[in-house]
C-alpha cells in the first residue's frame, strides 16, 4: 500500500482524539514509546491464539506483541497516516497475518458478528464519557466470539502537563478516578469472567501533539466472554 501522509484532523467535539500529525515524519518506532511495562508482562505471559483486533492500535505501539501469538492481526484506527505507519513497519514475516482498517470507534465497527477470538484496546477508552463508552464495549461483545477475551487498559486519575507547565485536556474528556473506573468497568462487563490489574506511570510524549508528560494510574482489564 502507499504510504498516507495526510493527518487526520482532530475534531474532539466528535471524539475524534487524532494528532493531527503525518506519523512518517516521526520515525519508525510508535510515538508513544515502546510500551508500559506492566502491559508487556501481561502479554508475553497470557495465552493468545486465533483472530484479534487491535483497537485504536494508532502508529503500533503494541501490535508486534500481538503479531508475534495471534494466528491473525488487525489493527483499527481513525487515523489513516498512523495505520499506513504501522504497515509499513511491520515486517514481511508478519505481513502475510496482518491488517488494517480504518474506522471511527464511536460508530458500528465494520465487523460481523462474532468475529474475533480477541479484542485488545489501549490508551483511548478513558477518553470517552459514559454514554459513549457504553456503545463501544457494546461493539466489542458483538464483534467477540464466545469465549473470547478481552484486554484493555484504562487511565484514570490523569494529569497531562506541557513542557511549559500547562495542563493538557482534550475536549470534554470525563477525566475518571480509579473507584469510578472499577465501578463503571464492572457494570459494563458483568457478563464477563473479569481481573483488574491496577498499575501507574510517569511518562513523557514528546512526539505527541501537544507534547506533554503524563501522569496517571489505570486498570488492565482482562475480561473472558462466557458462552452465550
């Protein structure tokens, strides 16, 4: 495929979170950085098998760890350019078990029913308030095979600071606490076999746009789909 360099504008009144950058002018590993710790142990140890998406997999920051225990990869997004760098970086070994697709989370996800064996999402749930939320875990279930898995993480308690100093929201983002997270997370999932894994981190985006560093704690969600 050619390479996309065209930025995907942000509109954040639509909940469209994109950088608004061309992800080839950014190098080649993930401009969010090679990955959280805790997320990494969680999937070299974890059994992973069969078809996953990689939801919101932006530039890839995690796909390779998917790529390297699926049987099959495909890795969602809004954003064109980071999706175009994500292929193009991706190896011919794993060309051949790899995809991309680009979609607007918010609206019915361009899958059939019972799709995935599993759904891995990171970085982008928080971002969404409630009501919103509500209808992307619900796309989630329906595009999830049963018995299936999940695993997503979920910031909370978020403090983003500019290298000037200044506070970094974006748009009406609902900024969770950690309690209303679990709370939320286990009535949206009360139909699944779930662990919380709580974790926090420090870390500076500088590639980002604005560049800032953050600070916050979250949930690793791993959640198993009963047959139904």
């Amino acid at each position: 495929m050619d390479k996309i360099t065209k930025p995907t504008k942000p509109e954040e009144e639509k909940y469209i979170f994109t950088e608004g950058i061309d992800y080839f002018t950014t190098g080649k590993t993930s401009i969010w950085g090679f990955g959280d710790k805790d997320t990494e142990r969680l999937l070299k140890k974890i059994e992973i098998h069969g078809k996953w998406l990689n939801l919101a997999a932006g530039d890839g920051r995690y796909n390779l760890n998917l790529l390297e225990k699926a049987d099959f990869v495909v890795a969602g997004d809004i954003d064109e350019s980071a999706l175009s760098k994500l292929w193009h970086n991706t190896s011919e070994e794993y060309k051949s078990k790899s995809s991309i697709k680009a979609f607007d989370i918010t609206k019915k996800f361009p899958f059939e029913n019972n799709s995935f064996d599993g759904i891995f999402c990171t970085g982008t749930l928080h971002l969404f308030p409630k009501e919103v939320l509500r209808k992307i875990i619900s796309e989630i279930d329906r595009i999830l095979k049963s018995n299936g898995k999940i695993i997503i993480d979920f910031a909370t308690d978020i403090k983003r600071t500019s290298p000037n100093g200044k506070l970094v929201t974006f748009g009406k983002e609902p900024l969770y606490t950690l309690e209303d997270a679990k709370i939320i997370l286990k009535n949206f999932f009360r139909k699944y076999q779930i662990e919380m894994r709580e974790s926090e981190v420090v870390e500076d985006f500088e590639a980002a746009n604005p560049p800032y560093t953050l600070n916050c704690r979250f949930i690793i969600l791993i959640a198993n789909k009963k047959w139904r």
